[in-house]
C-alpha cells in the first residue's frame, strides 16, 4: 500500500525527519490560499499520486507568486498523470501539495528495504539523487551502496557516520535523521520508505524534500489508522474491493488473471509469464486470513475484467492456505459467474490432490499441470 508523498512526509515529520513546510490542496482556489500558510519566497506545486515519475511527466512544478501557484494547480488537479509507473491509463490528480521551494546545495537518495535474508531494515544510498536517479543508477550498478541498520546503538551510529561517508555526507546530523527513518520504517511495517533527494540546502539544514512509503497491506489489523488512508490513495474499485476480502490485488494490462497464494510466489509466476512471451492481468497475493468466500470474490474480479481470457492458477498449499479451499473458492465463483474463462492450474503442496479433483468434479473448464513451466506456457499460448 502507497502513500502519496504529502502523506509519507507527514508521517515521517512525526519521527523527527524534517521535511519543507506544505500544505495539501483540492481546488485551484485552495491552493492560492495554501501559499499565505507556507509564507514562502517561492513555492512548488506537486500532484499527488501514488505512483513515482512525476518529475519527468510534469507532475511538479515551481511557481515564484501565490498567482502561479493557482494556475499550475488549476492544470493539475483532475487530469491522469501518466508516469513510468501508473500504466497507460495514468492516475488520477484529485490533490496536490503546496511546498517551500528550497535552495539546494547537495542531494542524495535515501531508502530503507528490509533485507530478506535477516529482516533488518537495509539503508540504501546514493551520491545522487533527484528525477534522474533511476535512469543513472540502471547504467552504473555501483551508484547505490547498502548497509543494514540494526538498532540504535554506539556502534550502529559508527558504522552508519562510516557509510554516509562513503556517499559524501560528512554531517553528523544526517546519523540521527536516518536512526529517526528507521524507526518510522520498523514501527509502521513499511515494506520502503525513499527519501529522493535527501538533501542539503543552501543555509546547511538537511530535509527529506520528497519521500514515498509502502506499508505492508497484511498488517493493516495493527494500523487500524492507515484504513482511511487506504480507501483513499486512488485505488481501484476492484482493487479495494480485493483488499476488503483478504486479497492484495493490482490490476495490470494484460490478458492473463493471475491467482496466487503469496506474494514471492505472485511476483514469480508474473515474471515467468513475461519470459514466456504473455502478458499478466493482475498481481494477486491471496493473504494466509482468506477464505474460500474471499477468494471466490477475488476471482470474480478477475472475471469481470473484459481483457482477461485465460485464468493461470498457482498455488501451494501450506500453513493456512490450502489447495482445496483455493480450488472451493474458484468453484464458487464460477458457480455466480456468467463468464467461465478457461483455467489453467497448477496445485502443489496440501490438499494438492483434493484441489485437483474439486476442480475437475465441479465441471470447470480447467487444465492441470504439475510444473510451474508447463502451467505457464498453456496459459500463454491460451491467451494468445
């Protein structure tokens, strides 16, 4: 789950990480009136998206008057930004933000990961930062170093002042920004938090100028103050209609509906479909808290998309999530559906069997495949 940038930086202000003076806007009107409450020499004016890319796609513009401010606004607000990451469709501007336009000495890019194989937060870091930083860090591999922080401790403040210097930030302030980003990371649950740039201004104070948050979409139940957040950060209705029963869905372009038990498991079956020649749908991470109801409604929605024309199955049972409630929940969407796309399985792990078997007995038009591969290719060559 994204949070806008104006989100993410208030969040973050609650930890200590400073962050320009702003205010959020929905109407050009609002937006002139913002500007008195920043008391700025110049101002920018941000759209508020989820997605990153604004940059570059004239989502962030500088204004020097009040008067400026308004007409920039006035274009943004209703329009879909289409950025690198929103897809062709784009994302709707229903806000923007109002910053302090800041002189910049120096900027850096700042995100934490967790690191997979220990679970502590990892701190990445680049001498350079701003719109850019993508593009330069896909030709030079070596532009981002990392490091893992652990907790806040003489030695972790060494060796974090160690890697900063590395990087070029000399300052000792920066050490107990980034301790104070890490601790909004671990007690939020975030899955990232970027800070791009961090930088430097021209007076000598550092400040997060733009930041993006992921939050963990399963751990909502301990955030029931992101829940809002949630309903409003421009998902879509059958996205948030997934999330309502236990599903984490994102809608894609391509013909192929995907539904899978884990999101390492989702994120492989989509690249193995774009190896394969076919596009996917959908992402789907079908939470270990689902039922066979909540899975029902989210193959509805998969169902429901006109562009989908084959559904690639794959799961593996285990823990909470077995095969048979996964192939239950299939069954009882297509016995309320209209539209019985064909259904490529592929089921391993518990119940692999019993899954296999609802699946044919139900009379839904499926196909069973033992290998991840061979399920893959079918489901391909089916959609095109």
């Amino acid at each position: 789950m994204f949070f806008s940038e104006h989100l993410s930086k208030e969040l973050l202000a609650k930890y200590g990480v400073p962050v320009p003076a702003g205010r959020l806007a929905r109407s050009p009107e609002e937006a002139e009136r913002r500007c008195a409450e920043i008391d700025a020499k110049k101002y920018v004016v941000k759209a508020q998206i989820a997605a990153g890319g604004r940059g570059l796609a004239g989502g962030v513009k500088f204004a020097a008057t009040p008067s400026v401010v308004t007409d920039e606004a006035r274009a943004m607000l209703g329009s879909s930004l289409v950025t690198a990451q929103t897809g062709s469709a784009g994302e709707l501007v229903s806000a923007v933000s109002v910053e302090e336009a800041l002189d910049l000495a120096e900027n850096y890019f700042i995100a934490y990961v967790l690191d997979p194989a220990t679970g502590t937060p990892m701190l990445l870091a680049s001498s350079e930062g701003g719109v850019d930083f993508e593009e330069r860090s896909k030709s030079d591999p070596n532009a981002v170093k990392s490091i893992l922080v652990g907790e806040d401790s003489a030695e972790t403040r060494t060796a974090l002042a160690d890697f900063l210097a590395g990087v070029g930030i000399t300052d000792p302030e920066p050490v107990e920004i980034l301790l104070s980003a890490r601790s909004a990371f671990e007690t939020n649950d975030m899955t990232l938090l970027e800070i791009n740039p961090f930088a430097k201004t021209n007076d000598g104070k550092w400040v997060a100028v733009d930041a993006k948050i992921s939050i963990d979409g399963s751990t909502l139940f301990r955030h029931p103050e992101f829940e809002s957040i949630a309903e409003a950060q421009g998902l879509s209705p059958s996205e948030m209609e997934a999330q309502k029963n236990n599903i984490n869905l994102v809608k894609m372009d391509g013909s192929i509906g995907v539904v899978v038990n884990g999101a390492g498991l989702g994120l492989a079956t989509n690249d193995m479909i774009f190896d394969a020649g076919g596009m996917p749908a959908n992402f789907m991470d079908i939470r270990t808290t689902a039922t066979s109801f909540d899975i029902a409604k989210g193959v509805s929605l998969l169902l429901a998309e006109p562009e989908a024309k084959v559904i690639l199955l794959n799961v593996h049972g285990g823990g909470m999530t077995s095969c048979d409630t996964v192939a239950e929940g299939v069954s009882f969407a297509y016995s309320r559906s209209e539209r019985h796309l064909p259904i490529v399985a592929r089921l391993a792990g518990q119940n692999s069997e019993w899954g296999n078997r609802i699946l044919r007995e139900r009379r839904i038009p499926v196909e069973t495949f033992d290998t991840m591969t061979d399920a893959v290719t079918r489901a391909v060559e089916l959609a095109n």
